[in-house]
C-alpha cells in the first residue's frame, strides 16, 4: 500500500451523502474529567453494542492520563454522521460497517489513510482485501481499521441434527436432498421471516457469492456483463428455497422467525451470525450450529459470506492524530477485542488467539484461510431497495422482471458510479 496526496474534501459529494437531512444537531460540553486532557471523540453506529462500548471508554480514561475518550453510540449515527460532516465538525473517529458509505467517505476525501500508521499490521489480510473491494474503483491507500465481522450462511439445530441423524450438505444437491429428508420426517426445513424484507438479503447474498463474481457490480459498471446473466441462478435458488419454508413466509418477519426456530419449529435458519443473541435470548439452552450455505455444486466453490461489521477510520480532520491512533492501537489490543466479539458474537478482523463462538465452529476454517467474500448487497445504494425488490420478485414469481428491473434501477441510481468505473478501465486499459 503507498501513501496518497491529501484529498480536498467534496462538498459537493458530502451534501449529496447527505440531503434531505435536518441540522438539528448540537455538540456536547466538555466533561471535568476531560479538562486538561486531549479529547478525542469516537462516534460509533452498532445500538446494539453501547455497553460493551461504555466499557472500553470507561476502561481506556481509567488508564490514560493525557487522553480523555468521548465515545457517542446514538440511534441514527450514519445521518448525525452525515450532518457533522456538512458543518463540518466530523468526530475524531467514526466506528461504521463496512458498506457503500466507506467508498463516498474515501472518495470525499474526509478519512486519514492508515497504511503507513501501524495500526493495521494486526489485521487478517482478508478483510483488508474486502476493505478494498469496497471502494468503487481502486484507490493507493487503507482509510480504516478492520474490527469485527459477521458470518453468514445457515443456523441450524444441532440437537435436532444429532437426534435424527443428519449431515451438514457441503453442495446444494445434498443441500436439497437434506430439505426433503427434513420435510419427509414432519418437520419444517427452514424459517425464513419473510415480511422484513431485509431478511431476503440474508439467503441472497450468501448464494451470490457462490454462483456470481465477487466484483460483478463493478463488472456490470464497466459493462462487461449484466445482473440478469449473473444473478439467473441465484434467483432460481431463492425461489427453490421458499419450498422449504413455513407456510405464509411473507406474514412473518424477523423476530418471528427468531422465536419460531429458537422453539424448534423448524431445523435451519438462513440468516447471520448477529441473529443468534436474540435466538438464545427466546431459548438460552439452544444448541446452534452453522454452516456456509452450500449454493454451488462442490464443496471446492464454498464460499464464507462474512463481511465487515465494524471498522474504525479517524477524520482527515482530526486535529490530534497521535492521540486518535492511541485509541486505535488500545481498541486493537487483545483483551479488548475478545471482550468485543464475545458481546456480540462476531468474528474478529484481527489476527491473535481469540476464542469465537461455538456456533461458528463450522466456518473458522473458512475465515482463518480467507476463503470469504462480502456481502454483496454492501455494494448495492440504499434507493435501489433491492431487498423490496427480492422480496416482490419472490411473492409474484416474475423472474425476467425482477432481473431487468436490477439491471435499470442500477443505471438509474448509479450514474456517478459508472461513469467513475468506465473512466477508470479507460485509463488504465482494462486492467
């Protein structure tokens, strides 16, 4: 990775990131035991996650004299991100997941490149690769720090499994077969939740990577080919799957779907990592285990869809760097990290002897040799609705429709995007 010349930050792009936004937000008063200090303020997304990060602040201002950590979890931190970013009073730091807003931040120019700060040489190299993939076309530099992923694929009851003695399918032949086994002994084969539509991204994307290109937006940007090629059979297999699911699976949403498979109605949940907390929350005796969704014909093409949870980037205006990469350097440090993926059941971004959950044993071999690829939906821009779309795609059953319509709606939403790509292939001659 090489070094870049400071960027001049977009206006432009940032207003645009975020229009339609109200400015209604107000800064916070210094705290006394702040004064005399460099504050440095951390502002992160995951609601879910605010008392294992009150832990961390609370912990790091215990054993730092010279710095003093602000950390704000609040409940819509992307738009209150995006309204500091207009008025320019970014935070020093800005804890977000690894989706389409890493690439705008990158091309706006308003993130500190890490590549030569050492706060990177702990992290697995396969989420640095997914890090990069992120950004629209490629760019010299690393602007945040990989922290937690997630994994998805499939849950399943293992006690269930182990009374009736069934095997984890490692094809979809054998995955089919395994459904009809399920279905032919009376019970459900999968829950699916349907209603949420952002549930119908789980199974998608974890097919997708299986059956289409790992960069295929960035190859339909640049015209080499087109969703209704590359995504054919993965919608034959979302269809393939609703046979397998509960009856109505469009009146159910998420949390129904949780509770319904943590009371043993069905054997297999396709959903992610993140959903097992609320499952043992329902059944805290549940035994569940995972498994890569099985979409190609051999184990050999199996891919892990784990993408980046958490990540950490300091502002390009952060004033007090050095301090900024203190917190980094102390979020990195071992403790803190285990204490991080143990609350939330995640995987950790960085290398070191860290105990995961027991319910990713079945994919640790995929994470430890990198045989993963991101979710691709974090690639998709949010007007596109492309869950909405899976999801009327699946309750009407119009597959040219749903294919086509992936297609326009990625013209239509992603204009600078393609013109970014194609000028990019020009310039570089197709590399």
């Amino acid at each position: 990775m090489h070094s870049m010349t400071k960027k001049i930050v977009s206006v432009g792009l940032i207003a645009a990131l975020c229009s339609g936004m109200t400015l209604g937000m107000t800064g916070c008063g210094q705290s006394d035991a702040a004064k005399g200090k460099t504050v440095v303020t951390l502002l992160q997304y995951k609601q879910e996650a605010v008392d294992i990060f009150d832990e961390i602040m609370a912990d790091f201002n215990a054993t730092h004299d010279d710095i003093y950590l602000e950390i704000e979890s609040p409940s819509d931190a992307m738009t209150i991100l995006k309204t500091r970013l207009i008025r320019e009073e970014a935070p020093d730091i800005i804890g977000f997941g690894g989706d389409v807003n890493y690439s705008n931040f990158v091309d706006a120019g308003i993130l500190m490149d890490l590549s030569e700060s050492g706060v990177l040489e702990k992290v697995n190299p396969a989420y640095l690769d997914i890090l990069e993939s992120l950004e629209y076309v490629p760019t010299d530099g690393t602007y945040a720090m990989p922290y937690a992923a997630n994994a998805a694929g499939m849950l399943y009851n293992k006690d269930m499994f182990a009374e009736h003695g069934w095997e984890i399918p490692t094809n979809w032949n054998e995955f089919t077969a395994l459904c009809d086994q399920i279905q032919s002994e009376g019970i459900q084969p999968l829950y699916s939740g349907y209603k949420d539509t952002w549930t119908c991204l789980a199974p998608w994307n974890a097919i997708a990577i299986e059956l289409s290109p790992s960069d295929v937006c960035f190859q339909v940007s640049d015209g080499e080919t087109t969703f209704a090629k590359e995504y054919s059979e993965v919608a034959d297999k979302m269809q393939e799957l609703l046979k397998y699911a509960e009856d109505g699976p469009f009146a159910y949403g998420y949390n129904d779907a949780c509770l319904a498979f943590a009371d043993g109605q069905s054997a297999m949940f396709a959903i992610g990592s993140y959903a097992v907390p609320q499952i043992l929350s329902s059944n805290p005796d549940m035994n569940i285990g995972s498994f890569v969704m099985p979409a190609a014909d051999s184990e050999e093409k199996l891919v892990l869809n784990s993408g980046i949870d958490l990540q950490f980037a300091i502002s390009e205006s952060c004033e007090n760097k050095d301090a900024a990469l203190e917190v980094l350097r102390y979020l990195a440090e071992e403790e803190n990290v285990q204490n991080y993926i143990t609350a939330q059941n995640s995987v950790s971004c960085l290398l070191g002897d860290y105990e995961t959950s027991p319910v990713l044993e079945n994919m640790m071999p995929y994470i430890e040799s990198g045989r993963m690829a991101d979710f691709q939906d974090h690639h998709y821009p949010s007007e596109m609705a492309v869950d909405a779309m899976i999801q009327t795609f699946l309750i009407e059953g119009d597959k040219e429709a749903f294919l086509n319509k992936f297609d326009t709606s990625w013209v239509r939403y992603n204009r600078d995007v393609i013109k970014k790509v194609q000028d990019y292939t020009a310039a570089h001659g197709g590399e």
